[in-house]
C-alpha cells in the first residue's frame, strides 16, 4: 500500500499497438484531460476524456459529480511479440497535489508549535489534537477520493485493453 496518491501499473493485452489505440480512440472523448481538476460528464458515451496518440495516452475519468482527487491516467503503449505492454500511471492533478502539500504543511507547523510547547496553554491538550485530526480527515478525504476512482478507472482500463489478470497475482500488474 503507498502512503501517496500514485499508482504505477502493467497491463498485458494480447492486441496489437494499433487495435489498442482503435480502442483507446473509441473510449477517450478528445479534449484536455488536465485543464480542469474534476471532469464533468458532459452528454457522451465516452468515459474518458484527453488525448490519443499512437503510443501515449493522457485521460481522465469523466463523472458526473465533482472530485478534486480524481486520477489524471498517463500511459505508454510497448508492443512486445504478439501483444502489448501498457505501463500507466495514475496521479493528482499538479496544482491538486501542492495546494494539499501546502495544507498540511500549515497543519504540521501549528500542531508541532502546540506539541512543542508542551501543552502549557489552558486547553493545550484538546486543541493540540485539532490539528492532527486535520491532518487524517484531509488525507483521508484525498485517499479516499484518489482510491475510488483510481479503483474504478483500474477494471475500465482493463476491459479496454483486453488485459487479463497476472496469473502470480502480481501487484500492479494485468
């Protein structure tokens, strides 16, 4: 399990580099998958929305609510023999990830303040608490968020790409 919102995963596909960018094309709404931090459904059948190309892909899931955390997917295609390879990733949108970096760098220095004046303060005990509970809502908030629909996104892909599960049951790997 990693501590961040990252996810670096293999999919093996038994079709050929330009069945899956057919594929990809039919599935991917062409637009800019990183303009915007959550992606909107707009009236289409397409899950995703971004760019195509031959052997690189960069997407988002298309929803119809509003996540801030939602994955943006990165990918490259390798054939390999009769197949091929797609190595993905999945992260925050930049700005996403250091505006929460920034948050929690403000929650960090103030409960380290309070924690290191030793709760001197009347009430220090309780209020030294608030902001570590920040600091776990607010990843749990981003985990969460991130997790979902990186879970979602996983199985999607993984139709697309005709990808098969690893039979070693391999982590990160289709």
């Amino acid at each position: 399990m990693t501590l961040l919102p990252y996810e670096q995963l293999i999919y093996k596909s038994p079709l050929s580099a330009q069945e899956l960018h057919q594929k990809l094309k039919e599935a991917v709404e062409v637009g800019p998958a990183g303009s915007k931090l959550s992606v909107v459904k707009k009236k289409t059948d397409k899950p995703y929305r971004g760019e195509v190309s031959a052997i690189r892909f960069d997407i988002v899931r298309q929803i119809n609510y509003r996540n801030s955390f939602l994955p943006r997917i990165t990918g490259q295609i390798h054939p390999q023999g009769s197949g091929c390879t797609i190595k993905v990733k999945m992260q925050l949108h930049p700005f996403v990830l250091i505006f929460m970096l920034f948050w929690f760098g403000i929650l960090f220095s103030i409960g380290g303040t309070i924690m290191a004046n030793g709760f001197d303060t009347p009430g220090g005990s309780w209020q030294g608490a608030i902001p570590v509970l920040m600091l776990l809502f607010g990843y749990a908030l981003v985990m969460g968020g991130f997790k979902t629909e990186s879970r979602k996104a996983k199985k999607e892909l993984a139709t697309i790409f005709n990808a098969k599960k690893d039979p070693f049951g391999r982590k990160g790997f289709y």
